[in-house]
C-alpha cells in the first residue's frame, strides 16, 4: 500500500484484493476472514459502505450474525451519514431488516475533530438515539 501511495489504506489492504478496490480506496465486493478462538468460529465479513455497491453490501450483511457500524467523526460527515437519505441510517436500517440483532459502533476519524470530547458526545447522542428508533438497545 505504501508503495504505491496509499498508506493509510493498509489494514484496508488485508481485505480489499481487487485491483479496483485498491486503486479507489474503496471496498467494491465482499471479502471474508475466518478464524477461530477456544470459544468461537469468527467469519468477519467485509461489506462495502459506498453507495454504488449497496447490493453487495447486503450480500454481506444478510449473512452476519453481529455487524459493526463505523461512523466518521469529521464535521459534515457524520451529518451527511445520519442524515434522511445518509450511508449511515441506510446500513444500520439494512442491518436490523436482514436480521443482524447486535451492532456494534466504531467512531472513525477522530483525529479530523481534534479528538474532541463534546464531538464524540454528541456522535455518541445522535447515534443511539437513532439506532434505538431502528430497533437495537444501545448501552
């Protein structure tokens, strides 16, 4: 990834194999990982949240158990995210539809709010109000 500029697409990089994926920055297919741990058989499954490839992210979603919602932090993204016709509403609304009962959230891109408190509060706030309307407990 670094090679050929794209550093910050690295952990993206273990997933993301197809030559388009890696030239856009963007997930385009589903990809899965498997393991096991003394407890559990994991499969995570990597879903793309880009709007021109939603059916593949339902081809990914209706097979997981729990799902792990990642949110961006930036000022604009997030609105855009949560927003009436938002990413962000539209994966977690596909999520619960497809029976996905546990959700998980993740706050990306902190580091654009200058790791502000108040933002993540409000992320935060937003955010679990909303899940909560969709039908998940957020605790």
């Amino acid at each position: 990834a670094a090679e050929l500029g794209k550093g910050s697409f690295k952990y993206a990089w273990v997933l993301d194999k197809l030559k388009a994926e890696r030239e856009r920055g963007i997930t385009i297919d589903i990809a899965l990982w498997k393991f096991e741990t003394p407890k559990y058989s994991v499969t995570v499954i990597d879903a793309p949240g880009h709007r021109d490839f939603i059916k593949n992210m339902i081809t990914g979603t209706s097979q997981a158990d729990c799902a792990i919602l990642i949110i961006a932090a930036g000022t604009g993204e997030f609105e855009a995210g949560i927003s009436k016709d938002g990413q962000t509403r539209e994966h977690a609304l596909l999520a619960y539809t497809l029976g996905v009962k546990h959700l998980i959230v993740a706050i990306n891109k902190m580091d654009t709010a200058n790791w502000s408190q108040t933002r993540y509060e409000e992320i935060i706030k937003e955010t679990s109000n909303f899940i909560k309307k969709v039908g998940y407990n957020p605790k």
